[in-house]
C-alpha cells in the first residue's frame, strides 16, 4: 500500500527535505522505521523518528561531511547509527543490521542491505514495518494486519526475540496495553515463552526496566497485565513484591481512571510495607522524588483522610501547612509537599477535593519568633512552646486569625 495523510506529510520540513535529497544523490535509500512508521499508520504524528538506510556509517559520514552537515556526537556509530543536524533539526539514521550475537541485553551487530533482515531482528511486527518517503509500506511480517487488528505478536518465534533482549517481555506488555483492544487475548504459545524466559529479566538493569514498567502503569488493561506478570512469574525479577496486594491495585486503579496519576501512585497500591519500597528502590534506581513519593503514599494513605463536617479537605490541608512550617524550620525546600497531596487523592479517589485543593493557596502562619521576643518571651524552649500553642490555635481558625488575634490570644494562654 502507499499511505498519503497530512501526518506523513507533515513530517516533511526543509530538514527532511534535504536529508531525503542527500540520501537520493548517492542512491542510498532511506526509509521510516519502526515505531514512527506505526504511528503513521494508526492517523498519529510520531514523537520521535527514526530512519533506515542501506548506506554504511562510514558512508553516511563522508557524504555528511562533504555536504558541510554537522554530525552530533558518535555514541550510536559502533551501532550503526549516525545523527545529523539540518536545519536546526536532528535526524537519527541507522544503517540495516543483523543480530549477530545476543546475550539477553546486548547484541554484537553486523550491517547489511536487506531490508527483510533488519526487520526480523525487530521485536514485535507492529514495529518492524518501513514507510518509504513516498508513502510506500514496506511490511514482511504482516504488521500492519496486526495493528488494524489490534493483534500484538513478536516477529517469528516469540522465545527466541526475548531470549535476543528479555527487556522485549515488558514491551510486549507495554504495547499490549496501549494497541490491544480487550483484555486476555493473548497467544498461548506467547505467554508461554514469556513465562520460560521471566528469569532472564534479573539480568536487565532498573532503569530499562521502569521505562517500560512506567508505560505500563498508565496504559490500558493495567489490571490484566500485573496479574499477569504474577501468574507468569516476572513480578520478582523486576522489583515488585512478591505478596503483591492485587485487590488494593484493583480498587486504587479504578480510583485514578481519568485523573492523570503518576506510575508511582498506581505502583504503590500493590506494596503493603515501606521496607518494599526501598527494595524497589533498590532494584529500580528510582529518582529521589520517585522514591519519596512511593514511601509518602504508604505511610500515609490509609490514615490522612477526608474529614467528617463540612471542612473535609482539612487534615490535608493541615498536613501540608505542617510541612511547610518544617521546611521553614529546618530551611529547607520541600516544593512537593502539594503535589504528593494531590497524588494521595487520586489514589483515594477524591476528585472533588483535588478540585478544591487546586484553588486552595498554601497560607503563612502569621507570626515568628521575632514577635515573641518583642512580647519578652526570651528563652528558645519557651518561643518554640508558644510557636506551637499559635500554630494550633491558627489550624483551628481554618488559618482566619491573623498577628493581631494570635498574639492576643496568646495573652489568654
């Protein structure tokens, strides 16, 4: 088939327009690869595209070079891949290869012309299609079938594609929950090669690992797909607990649906104690913020609630001025203190008081040290004694009384 829509065309800036009339001067042909090229044919823009070439990088870099075009940096070269900047714009070409010897993680490349080739050694076959600049797909293994079907399949044998790259597990989950239409339509032969080959994900560091897990969390089927990662044996290779709370998963994702929660607030719902987390820490690498937030969302999630009355946002609220006042303290930032909050309630569920804490702006206690002082309260321990009788006094006005009334009614105390 030969695919024309705005999208495709769209793609065509000054920049891919001289890159394209490059590659046609030295016959070398140039196509859209992979992920870019599903994307097209699904009706979407692609964030990020790749191209495919019969040229070498040896031969990618003199023709380059001898058109005065800026190379960026030479990370991908051992790999095939060369990135040239045209018109302000960067454009990753990768020469066609072939595995020549995988371990699980890495694979030892050799380049070649045949385009059949470096499709088999893709991983599913929605992604191991070429789009030429024409429009014209190039598609050996029925990909596009697949993706009008909703279909996720690895290219040939499913054992032998993990056992290439055992990350490929997880993107099979990954883009089961972002293509496949329903839940639990998955090949036998498929899960079984996932399941014998759940142990070769040990091997593959954190930080692979959560890039996919991430996407998973925020994909559809999220429920099938961690149940299924338990039934088949991969939870424990890949940081999660190994008496995963699934019914607390189901409850907290059904929670978040259309509130936008991040992986971490979903994630949480299966751990039951802090010590988890760390070890998922541990195995994932998370970012300290990450990490805070999982810790934060465990300790406190069953015990900060809504209140009963007519102010139910104020344990919250409370909550969050507390921590500011400790940040105030101890001089420190803690800019996340709202932002775990509203995390908080998309596990519970609050989307009204998530609404309410958008318009809500943190106050000011209204009264320092300086003020006690000029009262002649002089001794630390009795400052600090008062701060804290003013504080609570404060919360309890809904933070209305302000210096005035404060030390007044400090007087009283």
């Amino acid at each position: 088939m030969r695919l024309q829509s705005p999208e495709l065309q769209g793609l065509f800036t000054p920049g891919l327009r001289s890159l394209a009339e490059l590659f046609e001067k030295k016959n070398y042909e140039l196509r859209i690869a992979g992920g870019a090229v599903r994307d097209l044919l699904s009706g979407t823009t692609p964030q990020d595209i790749d191209f495919a070439t019969t040229a070498t990088p040896e031969e990618m870099k003199e023709m380059f070079t001898s058109a005065g075009v800026r190379l960026i940096n030479n990370q991908g070269e051992k790999h095939g891949t060369i990135t040239a900047r045209l018109h302000e714009q960067n454009f990753e070409v990768t020469t066609l290869r072939i595995d020549v010897v995988t371990d699980g993680r890495h694979a030892e490349v050799e380049f070649t012309t045949d385009w059949e080739k470096d499709a088999e050694r893709r991983d599913l076959t929605i992604n191991s299609m070429f789009l030429g600049l024409d429009g014209t797909l190039y598609d050996f293994f029925n990909g596009y079938e697949d993706l009008k079907n909703k279909k996720i399949r690895f290219v040939g044998k499913a054992s032998e594609r993990i056992q290439e790259d055992y990350l490929r597990i997880l993107r099979y989950f990954r883009f089961y929950g972002r293509i496949a239409e329903n839940p639990g339509d998955h090949a036998p032969d498929t899960l079984q090669a996932i399941k014998d080959n759940a142990k070769g994900l040990a091997g593959i560091s954190g930080e692979r690992i959560w890039v996919e897990l991430k996407k998973i969390l925020v994909g559809n089927h999220v429920n099938h797909l961690v149940r299924l990662m338990y039934e088949l044996g991969i939870a424990p290779y890949i940081g999660l607990p190994a008496d995963g709370n699934l019914e607390e998963f189901d409850r907290v994702t059904k929670n978040v649906q259309n509130l936008c929660p991040k992986p971490m607030t979903v994630l949480m719902s299966l751990f039951k104690v802090k010590d988890s987390v760390i070890n998922l820490d541990l195995r994932l690498k998370l970012s300290k913020e990450e990490r805070n937030l999982g810790l934060f969302l465990v300790e406190h999630r069953h015990e900060l609630t809504r209140a009963v009355g007519p102010e139910p946002l104020k344990p919250y609220q409370d909550f969050i001025v507390d921590v500011a006042s400790l940040s105030f303290l101890f001089q420190t930032k803690d800019a996340n203190k709202k932002s775990r909050i509203y995390e908080l309630l998309k596990y519970q569920g609050e989307e009204d008081l998530m609404r309410e804490l958008e318009q809500w702006t943190v106050p000011s206690f209204p009264v320092r040290g300086h003020d006690l002082r000029q009262m002649g309260i002089s001794s630390g321990k009795e400052i600090g004694a008062a701060l804290q009788q003013l504080r609570d006094e404060w919360k309890k006005s809904s933070y209305n009384m302000d210096k005035e009334e404060l030390l007044s009614c400090l007087k009283k105390l």
